[in-house]
C-alpha cells in the first residue's frame, strides 16, 4: 500500500453507517460504510469518501480501512500537511 502505517493494524469491523479512515491516493480520508461483500482475506467494504471535492464511492479492501483512534487521527492529520 502507499500509506506508511507506521504499524497501524489496518480492518474494521463492518457497522453499516459508521465512519472510518480509507486509504485514498497515497493518503487517508474519512470514508463512511455502506456494504460489505466476501469474506475471509476477501472481504471489501463499499465505502463513500467524505471530505472530498465531490462525493466518491468505491470498493475497497479490508486491508485499505483503518480504525479512528488516536494514532490514526495523528497520521491523519501528519499526512494533511503534506
């Protein structure tokens, strides 16, 4: 992946709603849940980017979705500086 996660342990547990931080362009982005398909190492989440231009919506791998804690906010906010 293109994000340096400095060790951040990526997956979420899929809440239909909930808020996370998607990998988007070499950077995070705050994503909402809205699907989930597969399962195992394959599952994905459809995801809608938040904070953007315009609204996007993609499917994206569980190992590209990070939890919002501390740590990842920092990241967050580091990698919106650049």
């Amino acid at each position: 992946s293109g994000v340096n996660m400095k060790g951040i342990e990526a997956g979420v547990e899929f809440l239909p709603g909930s808020t996370l931080f998607a990998e988007y362009k070499g950077g995070l982005c705050l994503a909402k849940m809205m699907k989930k398909r597969g399962k195992g190492n394959y599952t994905e989440y459809y995801i809608q980017y938040n904070g953007l231009k315009k609204a996007e919506e993609a499917w994206i791998s569980t190992s590209c979705v990070y939890e919002i804690n501390p740590q990842t906010k920092r990241l967050f906010r580091d990698l919106s500086k650049k």
